[in-house]
C-alpha cells in the first residue's frame, strides 16, 4: 500500500464518494469526525474516503476488544497506516464483560467511543444499506415495534448517562456492500478481514451467510427495498412521538402516570405511552408481555390493592388512581441514634431535613440534645395536628394518602421519651402532647435540586 493516500478521477466518480461529498455539504466547514475503524474494508474505506474529502477534520478511533489471536496485530498494523496516511489514530483496549458476547462487546465498544470524543466531533460509524437491512429483519424476528423497525438514522442525536449530547452520522446507509468494494480497491485494498465475520453462531453473520444469499436470489433488491421500509418507520416514528408527547402532557410525568387520563386514550396508545414511560433512559425497551402486564393488572386493580411489577430495577405500582415508576431497591426506615444540630442537613429516607425556625416549635435548647429515629413497629398512636384525642399512626398515614412504599420510610422521632413527632414524606407531623414556643424550631423537608418534586 502506497505511504500516501492519493485521488484520481476514478475516485471522484464512485457513487459513494459523490454520497460523502452531498453530506458533508451539510456539515459547518470547522465540523471535526471521529470515525469507529475495525480496520475492516467498510470502516477502512470510510475513514480514508473522509480524510482525502475533509483533510485536518479527520481522526480514526479503533477499539480492541482482545477477544482473539491476533487482535493486537490488527491494532498495530491500522496505526502503522493511519501514521503512513498522517490519518491521526487513537487505538483503545477494552474488557468485555461475560454474556451475550455480541451485546456485551457492542455496549463496551460504544461506551468506549464517546469518552473518545473531543469537542466539537461527531462519531462517524461505517454502517451500510446491508448492515442496515440485516438490522431491520433481526428487529422484526424480536417482535420490534415501529421504533425498533426505524432500525438506524443516517443522523442522530444521543443523550449519555451523564447528560451529554454526542452526534453520530452513519453516511454510508444507502451505500451497497458493491459500491463499498469498489471504492475500497481504489484507495485502500488492503485491510483486516475478521475471521469472526465467518462465524455463523452470531445471529448476524449466520443471517448473512445462510439466510441473505437465499433472499436475495429470490428478491435481490432486498436491502434497498428494506432500507426504503426503514424510513418509512423513521417517519411513523416521529408521528407516533408526536402523539405521544400529547398523551405526557394530558397523562403525568416520567415519574406517576394519572389512571383516568390513561383510561381515555385507547389501548395501543396506552401500550405505546407506558412502553416509553416504563424504559425511562434504559438502552432497551420492555418486552411487549411486561407493558401488557401493567396496563392490564396496574390499570384494572382494585382500589385497595397495591400490585406490583418489576423489570430491569425498577418497579411500577399503583396507589389511589396513579401509577408509580419507582426504583426497585428504595431507602427504609432504620433505628438511628443522632445528634441534630442547627444547621446540619440530615439525609433520610423520607428526604433531607434541616431545623428551621417556624412561629410555634421546640425550645432551642432540644437541638443540643441526642434524638432516637426509630422505624415503626406497627400499632403506634400519636395526637396529630387536627385531630382530637391519640389515633393509630397506621390510619393517619392511610388518611393522608401516603403510597404504602413511603409508609415504610417513616420515622419516629424520640427525645428520650418523649414522642416529639413522625417524620414522613409529606413533613413533620408534630405530636400534638408536646409543649410548643413562639419561635421554636421544628424539622422542615428540604428541596433537593438532584429529586425535583
């Protein structure tokens, strides 16, 4: 292979050349690429094509994920290059964790390319129409809905874990694996060839070697046809997203749904909206059988019932004429010895508290003194605010509409023996037996930025 890449006017003339150039006609002139390269002919070709059309806006990022032989020699030889090239090359290695090796690779691989990402670049991946084809079909045999069957956009925006906002642009989705080759023996005939690709125990390649070469003899223009249904899902997709923005707005939040305004819209509608809302941020949606599970038993529940569902470490239950998206661990009360100055912000779970000074509360004198947080035992009794004479705490918590999970967060709080009160979701409930003063302090619930209410 030559030390430099060079154009001629044959190069210039290929269908995937002029596809890279009408692209990046879209892109601001500053606009810099990181390009995945496994160093295989269609990252390869993507990444040499980029750099001789955009020259300086142009870097390659090849992770290694040590699964074979010879995968540190296919690292060294895409840096030999790239450096040959003046192609600037970062080569990064990974673990990938046991299970679905296919996934666990994928989820490390991308993990691995967005910490890679400077400012101002966008990640570039060398999917193509077949690619494109394959990942449509795998998505139909799941049982994908219509969001699944969008399979993949040329452009698209991804918001990570932490927040960030990083581009991905896919250039080469109505390429031919055909046109790819041609173009690859022009500027860069040489390049790795996995032997993994010819591993038919992997869903895709067994698709691509035994079930693609029988399709496409009976309908060869397979991977363009389902590339055009791939689109059309896109658009269904944003339709569907549309409508369902509207369903947010009238239904809740991320967080409770409201069960009459669930109940009015019909019953896909009701299967799409709780589809989203149970996933949250999740990669993955749920399987269609657990939606159906809490549209059918959280929805048709009786009023004193308290069901439950769980998937992926959440649960998702149902209180008065609300369903909840909880996480499936959550903080109970526990027996703690505390000494609660002014000033100190204490984290339970019912929330963070802090002593603030109200116009009737406890002497000043009470914070310098130990206080006992004590989880409820069952059968306690309480003079609150409101009410004449002691009432079991059980039916005041029932009374005031507290979701049973936060029952189990309350807290007695104990000044030697004295019961000064209950710390609950919904904020100190003062025992009404205890002496209060004029500009006393009382614990107060603090608003927590990171837990909007």
């Amino acid at each position: 292979m030559p030390g430099t890449l060079s154009t001629s006017d044959a190069f210039w003339q290929q269908p995937v050349t002029k596809q890279l150039q009408q692209q990046l006609n879209q892109f601001a002139p500053q606009q810099q690429f990181l390009v995945a390269c496994s160093g295989g002919r269609d990252s390869l070709s993507l990444a040499c094509a980029l750099h001789l059309l955009c020259p300086g806006r142009v870097r390659v990022a090849h992770i290694n994920h040590q699964l074979q032989a010879p995968s540190s020699q296919w690292a060294n030889w895409l840096a030999a290059q790239c450096q040959q090239w003046q192609l600037p090359c970062v080569i990064q290695p990974v673990e990938v964790a046991a299970g679905n090796l296919e996934a666990e690779a994928r989820k490390v691989r991308y993990h691995a390319l967005f910490s890679l990402l400077q400012n101002n670049e966008i990640l570039v991946l060398g999917h193509h129409q077949q690619d494109q084809a394959e990942t449509l079909f795998l998505r139909m045999l799941s049982g994908s809905g219509v969001k699944g069957l969008s399979a993949m956009k040329t452009r698209e925006q991804r918001q990570l874990e932490s927040g960030q906002n990083v581009g991905l642009w896919r250039p080469l989705l109505d390429c031919s694996r055909q046109q790819i080759t041609e173009l690859a023996a022009l500027i860069c005939p040489d390049y790795i060839d996995d032997p993994a690709n010819a591993q038919d125990n992997f869903d895709r390649v067994f698709l691509r070697q035994q079930v693609w070469p029988l399709l496409k003899r009976r309908w060869p223009a397979l991977d363009s046809t389902l590339n055009r249904t791939a689109l059309l899902m896109q658009d269904s997709q944003e339709i569907l997203q549309d409508v369902q923005m509207q369903d947010w707005l009238q239904c809740g939040d991320h967080n409770v749904l409201d069960i009459h305004a669930l109940e009015r819209l019909s019953q896909p509608r009701q299967r799409l909206l709780l589809l989203r809302w149970m996933q949250g941020a999740e990669q993955y949606a749920p399987a269609f059988h657990l939606v159906e599970e809490v549209r059918q038993t959280l929805l048709n529940a009786r009023q004193d019932a308290s069901p439950k569902v769980v998937w992926q470490g959440w649960q998702f239950r149902r209180y008065q004429h609300q369903l909840y998206r909880l996480p499936q661990q959550l903080p109970k009360a526990q027996d703690l010895q505390v000494l609660w100055p002014c000033g100190q912000v204490l984290e339970l779970p019912t929330g963070q508290w802090q002593w603030q000074q109200q116009e009737l509360g406890f002497p000043a004198q009470y914070m310098e003194q130990p206080f006992l947080l004590q989880a409820r035992r069952g059968g306690e009794v309480m003079h609150v605010q409101g009410r004449a004479g002691h009432w079991p705490l059980k039916k005041c918590l029932q009374e005031a509409r507290i979701p049973p999970w936060q029952r189990e967060q309350v807290q007695l709080c104990y000044m030697q023996d004295q019961l000064l009160g209950a710390l609950t979701t919904q904020g100190f409930w003062v025992n009404q037996q205890q002496t209060l003063v004029k500009d006393g302090w009382l614990p107060v619930l603090v608003p927590n930025p990171a837990f909007p209410a």
